[in-house]
C-alpha cells in the first residue's frame, strides 16, 4: 500500500445519461448514486416521451434546475459533477461543470475532486482549442502519472470513456509508459 487511502479499483463514478452525454460525479456516497440514477431515469424518461435526445446543454440545465430545487429543500444532494457530450446538431463536444450549490458554467478542460488540485495546472498549460486525440490522451496521461506521484492514496488506475459523435464509448488505457510534464 502506497497512501492512507485504498480507492476501490472497480468503481465508476459515471452514468451515460443518452447516447451522447457522459456525466462524472462526485461527493457524498449517498447522494451522488441517488441523484445520478433519478437523472440518468429522468432525461431517459423525456427522451422516451418526446422521441428526441436532449442535447449536453439541455441536460446541464435540467440537471442544475433539479439541483436547484433540491438546494432549497430539506435535504439537498451534496454532488459536483462534470457533464460532457457531443452535440449532434452544432457538431461540436461541450463539458460542463456543475457543483452542489447548481451553479453551472461551459469549460474547455476540467478536472474534479482532489484531482483537480494536481490536474488543473498541467491542463491550464497544456491544452488548446484545437487538440487532437492522441494529444488528449497523452494529456491524460501526464495528469495520471501526476497523481500517481503526488496523491496519498493507492492509485488503482482510471476508467477512460470517450464521448464523440459515435457515442459513450469505454476507451483502452494501458497502465505503461510515464509521460512527465514538460
């Protein structure tokens, strides 16, 4: 054992809410499942009845409006979340980072979680409007070989899903070769 903590290495904090919208979550055990599953139900539950899917930007805001009404309720969900998807009318991906308190802003790169206070700077510096795939996953891979080094916990690895105009798709990430940050 490496760190204080032990992360389970068969967990996943995401729900494909429609064929192409990814949404990662985060907080307390509890609520992030609830509401994970009454919004993955929900948008689904729209797309049946109105045969449309709902775009990333109309999932980000019904997802902020439903966490807006449980923020004045008795028992608010505590979940951050980041909400990433392709979006097949613009032809264009979008990420959106949305937190406990329902506030939501569009982003280019993201990162949440203890994460994001190694990832933030290496993406601050590294990313640009016009990055390719391989660039992204080399990108990420600097950003998991970082936490290896400097997260106190036993690094189990990640689980990569790709969200692109074919769909949520489980990605290939090989645990092999470093690549440190320039």
């Amino acid at each position: 054992m490496r760190g204080a903590s032990i992360l389970k290495a068969n967990d996943d904090k995401t729900r494909s809410l429609n064929k192409h919208t990814l949404m990662a979550f985060v907080g307390e055990a509890g609520d992030t499942v609830q509401f994970a599953d009454y919004a993955q139900a929900n948008i689904q539950l729209y797309s049946m009845r109105n045969n449309s899917e709902l775009s990333p930007y109309e999932v980000s805001s019904f997802i902020r409006s439903e966490l807006a009404k449980s923020l004045r309720s008795k028992n608010p969900y505590t979940v951050n979340l980041l909400l990433g998807g392709y979006d097949a009318i613009k032809q264009k991906p979008e990420l959106f980072w949305i937190d406990y308190l329902a506030s939501s802003a569009p982003v280019p790169y993201a990162a949440h979680g203890y994460a994001q206070y190694y990832c933030l700077s290496i993406l601050d510096k590294h990313h640009h409007p016009d990055i390719s795939f391989e660039q992204g996953m080399k990108l990420l891979r600097m950003c998991t070989d970082e936490l290896k080094r400097r997260l106190p916990i036993d690094f189990k690895g990640v689980l990569v899903k790709v969200v692109n105009k074919d769909g949520v798709t489980l990605q290939e990430y090989p645990e092999g070769e470093q690549m440190y940050a320039p």
